[in-house]
C-alpha cells in the first residue's frame, strides 16, 4: 500500500509540472452497464445554491493539525491542477475526456495535515448534500477540487462555484458546490449512501448498490 501510495504521488506530481496530456486508447475504457454520452447531463437534488464568489468558502477540518477555512481568493492562489479524467454516472452514463481544472486534493492535504487518525472524508455541499468516501480514495493522483471544466468556468447547475471530482469513484460521491470537507477517523454515510447506494461506488465492478 505504502509502495502504491508514493507511485500515485509520482504520477500526480508528473502531472502538475507538464502540460503533456495522456491520451488513453477507448478499449476497456467503459465501465460494465454504462453507455457513453458528449453532453455531460446534469444530476442533483434539483437545488442550485446561489453562493457568490465574495461569500464563498471552502472549510476543511476534523482530524487535520491546521483546521482552514479558505475564501475564494486563497483557493485560487494555491498550485492549480488540469488534469482529464472520465466521468461516470450511476445512471448508466459515462463521459470521457472531461478536462477539469482546479486544487488537486494533495494541494488541500499538504495544506491541512491530516492527523494520523484520518481514515475517512465527508464531504457538505451548500445545498446540504452529503457524500463520504475513504482517505486512500482522495489521496489519488486525479482526485481534485475543480473551478473549471473544458476550459470555462464551471457552470452553477454542474457545481460552481467549485465541486469535487473523484473520477474512479460513481459521480455522485463527487459533491457539487463544496462547502466542507471534513476528514474523520471514521465513516459516516452521505445522502445517496444512507438510501441504499453503495458506499464504495466502484464503476468497474459495477458497484452500485449496498
Ligand atoms: N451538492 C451536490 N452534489 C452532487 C449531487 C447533488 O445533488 N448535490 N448529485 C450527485 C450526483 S447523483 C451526480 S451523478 C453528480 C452529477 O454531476 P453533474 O450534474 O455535473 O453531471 O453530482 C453529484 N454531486
Ligand atoms: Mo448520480
């Protein structure tokens, strides 16, 4: 595990000090039970929470040494991170070649330390959504905070003003219009979790429900 966590941060590292992007071969590439789509649909609880950019914040605390709470001044001051990953739906659609930019998690991680107790992350967002997912998922060379998607701010109806995407993980564990992330020493399920979807949300096993 200790091996594979420091490939992932050597892959991740690659990607933040080139421009070079990967273009990966379409075979394999689709997980089971899903089809492919180009018009990125939008799925939510059918609240889009108006926080103007003067108002938000994004706080980060629980098993953390340095607890933060940042505006939207101090997010995009940190490194900035583009990376192109797929995205894939548990509705059955899935789209590929989805450029996001924005803070990637180890920026946030690096910034805020998780204790040694940190096992798990739950995640608020400013509709009240709620999803978690574990530490080692986050801590993943494509996991990140995005502002932006194919080169346009990302718009309110898919998360502005940021969301977090986690692409090897069902979309729904990525929370539009991030207001919290809380890192805990244990799990705690999120809105779509407590009502019967799986709380490990594989695409590629097609672990959709508990
Ligand atoms: N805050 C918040 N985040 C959310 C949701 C939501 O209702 N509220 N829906 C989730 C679900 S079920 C999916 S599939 C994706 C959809 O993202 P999109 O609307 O940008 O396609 O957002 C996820 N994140
Ligand atoms: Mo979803």
């Amino acid at each position: 595990m200790k091996e594979d966590f420091i490939r992932r941060k050597e892959r991740w590292a690659k990607k933040m000090s080139t421009k070079e992007r990967s273009i990966r071969p379409n075979a394999g590439r689709l997980p089971p039970g899903q089809h492919e789509v180009s018009n990125f649909p939008v799925l939510d609880l059918g609240v889009h929470p108006k926080v103007s950019l003067g108002d938000w914040q994004l706080k980060i605390h629980g098993e953390v040494e340095k607890p933060t709470t940042l505006n939207w001044n101090q997010f995009m001051e940190l490194p900035q991170f583009r990376d192109t990953s797929d995205f894939h739906c548990v509705t059955t659609w899935s789209q590929f070649n989805m450029e996001f930019e924005g803070v990637a998690f180890y920026t946030l991680a690096d910034l805020v330390k998780p204790t040694a107790n940190a096992s798990h992350i739950f995640f608020i967002g400013y509709d009240e959504y709620t999803t978690n997912t574990t530490l080692e998922a986050c801590m993943d060379d494509d996991v990140m905070i995005a502002h932006s998607w194919n080169g346009h701010i990302l718009t309110l109806e898919h998360g502005g003003p940021a969301r977090m995407i986690i692409p090897k993980l069902y979309a729904w564990k990525g929370a539009k219009f991030i207001k919290e992330i809380i890192f805990r020493d244990h799990d705690e399920l999120g809105f779509w979790e407590n009502r019967g979807y799986s709380n490990t949300a594989n695409p590629f096993i097609e672990d959709r429900f508990a």
